[in-house]
C-alpha cells in the first residue's frame, strides 16, 4: 500500500524502501451498534414505517437525541441494510437479517447498561398475579413469551420498567436478592399502550439469548406468529 517493494527472485532483486510505512487506520465506531444506535435500529424494525418519518420523530420514538440518527441511518447503509429507493426515501434490504444482527448487539452491548437488579417475588404464588402497572412494567423474556404463544412455563422473570428499585419493592412485593429469578431492566423505548409485554422483537432477542433449548423453540414460534408478518413488505 505505500508503494515499498522487497522482491529477490533469482536475477531480479528490486528494493524499494523510500517510501514511510503507512500508519495504521483504526475502524471509527459502528454508530449503529452503541447503545444509543441499537435504541433506533430497535425502533425502526419494531416499526417499518418510521423509517419514512421525520429524523426528530425517529428520534422521538428511539428516545435519544437527535443528532444520532443521521450517523446510525448512515451506517445501516454503509453495511447495506438500508439503501436509498429514491432521493426521499430509504428502504431495508433484509430486515430479518438486521434483526438477528440486533438480538446479538442487544445482549452484548445494550442490555447490560440497562440492569436495575434481581428480587424475589415474596407476595404472590404466581408471577401473572403480579399486578403490573403495565404503563410502567411490562414483562419480557420467558414470561412475555408465555403470554403471547403460551408455549413457555417460564423459570427466569424478565421485566421492563420506569419505576425504581422503591417503587418495584413497594408496589409488587419485591425483595432484592442476588438469586431472584426476576431480573429487571430499565424499559427504554417509547410505548403508548397498555400491553403487559414488551414488543414482540424484543423477547425474541430475550429468547434467543438465553442459550436454552425449549426458549429457542419458542423463540421460532414468536417470530412466525408475531415477527415475520410485521417484517414483510416495504
């Protein structure tokens, strides 16, 4: 690359070293793979026709500040999940694709800055006795999936919510402990509905995640049921 030869091949000996060693191109941050980035890509495949919205509500909907999403839509088209229909318009190449990139990111780089903690469930027998205020809480992974595909018997409680780790003891009856099976999480994108769980694509990312079999048949059943008719089209 910077044009510098070494070659000694029988009669034929060139050297060329007259030229400085290029210095090493480290590869900037993939915008759409941080935590602010995943919000957005989260965003838009949980709604296919954000994508044809205003940057500022694209923003609005991911919750994060509005100079992130030309950097991430740039990117989503710098990998090729996007690409530009037209001078106005951006379309997905393969959203199926884009969303099991996602589920991977979630885990790694997400999920972890959004952990609140574990409890035990003192107050009630069965966890959907629980009386979430499905404004605030919401459940996710092996529970949500039982609601939806009631497929599951869920031994890991998943939850999403705005409200504290005061609010999660006075309200349902938590206690905190290291080896509660209910593990909360800070709910992060924007919902205008009452549902008791969170968007479908999300626990799938939670199912697919925990590396158990009988999660990932479930898993399948909910992207057939729920994700794969949203994905298509344009």
């Amino acid at each position: 690359a910077n044009g510098n030869l070494f070659i000694n091949s029988g009669d034929v000996k060139i050297f060329l070293d007259t030229n400085k060693k290029l210095k090493d191109k480290k590869a900037g941050t993939n915008k759409a793979y941080t935590p602010a980035g995943l919000k957005v890509v989260f965003a838009l495949l949980k709604d296919k026709k954000l994508i044809d919205q205003p940057q500022r509500e694209i923003a609005k909907r991911a919750n994060v500040a509005l100079g992130n999403i030309p950097k991430v839509l740039n990117d989503l088209q710098n990998m090729g999940h996007l690409y530009k229909l037209n001078k106005k318009r951006l379309v997905f190449n393969d959203r199926k694709e884009l969303l099991d990139i996602w589920a991977r990111e979630y885990h790694n780089t997400l999920k972890p800055t959004l952990s609140i903690g574990q409890f035990v469930n003192r107050k009630y027998e069965n966890w959907k006795e629980i009386p979430l205020n499905t404004r605030q809480t919401v459940w996710g992974g092996e529970p949500a999936a039982d609601l939806l595909t009631n497929y599951l018997r869920p031994g890991q409680l998943t939850l999403y919510t705005v409200e504290n780790n005061r609010e999660l003891m006075l309200n349902y009856g938590f206690k905190p402990s290291s080896e509660g099976n209910i593990h909360a999480y800070r709910k992060f994108w924007y919902q205008d509905s009452n549902k008791a769980t969170a968007p479908a694509i999300l626990v799938y990312a939670d199912l697919i995640n925990a590396n158990d079999k009988r999660c990932l048949e479930t898993a399948n059943k909910l992207f057939n049921d729920y994700i794969e008719p949203e994905l298509q089209g344009s």
